[in-house]
C-alpha cells in the first residue's frame, strides 16, 4: 500500500525518471548502432574477395601471403645482389683520345681507348698508324693502373675514363 500511495504521489517524477532513461537508452543504442556499423564495414572490407568469410581462414591466407611475399623479396634481393656484381664485372667507363704522334701522316688517326669495369679493370689499347703499317697495342688494367709502361695519351685516356666515373658518382 505505501508503494501505492507513492506511485499516486510522485507519477510525475517518476514518468520524467522514466523519459530521461528512456532517451538516455536511446542514445546509447544510437551509439551501439554506429559503431555496429563501423565494425561491420570494417569485416566486410576484410573479408572482401573470400568466398567464405571466416575470419580464421583469412587470417591464415594472409599469413601465406605475407610468407610467400617476404619469400620472393628475399629471392629479388639476392637477383639485384646477383646483378649488382655483374654490373660491376661489365664495361662501365670509356676513355677515348685521338691524335698524331708523327708529323708526316696527316690527321689524329692514331687513338689510345681505356675500357674499364666498375672495379677498375680493364684494358688500354692504342693504335699508332703511320703511312705504311698501323699498329695495335693492349695493356691490362689492374684498379685503374697498368703493370706495362703507358704514354701520355693512354694516360689520358685512362685519365678520361676515370672523370667520367667521378662524375657519375656526383650524380648518385
């Protein structure tokens, strides 16, 4: 009975207690919703593409991709390794220089050309032509020095090879 009487007493409070909850749990169920929302899309967007949807065996598809990806990055790293040292192995600098080492044969028709690998191997040849007979000379190259005595032109063509890896090293 005295519950009743303070029902009778007080409806007005309590319907205004009673709106207030009520708005109040509306709002968190317009919250709930929202994020609902997100995680759904989230989910959708994660499983987009899969036949089945089961988390678990997305995961594990991600992880064999990420396996099979971080495998083939380690094979490129080793192929670029691989081609790095090739490269280095193949012609990289040219030096060239032409000139007249006699005043009877008219025209630079003599030449002295370095041909030098990234690590600065290589050869000199040099071709001296006079009017009756050319001749062809090689010098190997051993970290851009020769073990043979060289002329001034083929140190120049040397010479000249060399600036030109300097100025590709400016450019790196």
């Amino acid at each position: 009975m005295a519950l009743n009487q303070f029902v009778i007493n007080n409806v007005g409070w309590l319907w205004l207690v009673s709106l207030l909850i009520a708005a109040a749990a509306l709002v968190w169920a317009g919250w709930l919703q929202a994020r609902l929302g997100k995680v759904d899309a989230e989910y959708k967007a994660l499983v987009a593409g899969t036949s089945g949807g089961d988390l678990e065996q997305i995961l594990h598809d991600h992880i064999a991709q990420v396996r099979a990806t971080t495998q083939r990055l380690e094979e490129l790293e080793t192929l670029a390794h691989q081609t790095d040292l090739a490269s280095r192995r193949s012609l990289q600098w040219l030096g060239a220089l032409r000139f007249n080492p006699f005043d009877e044969v008219g025209g630079d028709q003599s030449f002295a050309l370095a041909l030098v690998d990234g690590y600065g191997n290589g050869v000199v040849v040099s071709s001296l032509h006079m009017r009756d007979v050319t001749r062809v000379y090689a010098k190997p190259l051993k970290k851009w020095e020769a073990e043979h005595h060289l002329t001034d032109e083929e140190k120049q063509a040397i010479a000249n090879a060399y600036a030109l890896q300097g100025q590709a090293a400016k450019k790196d």
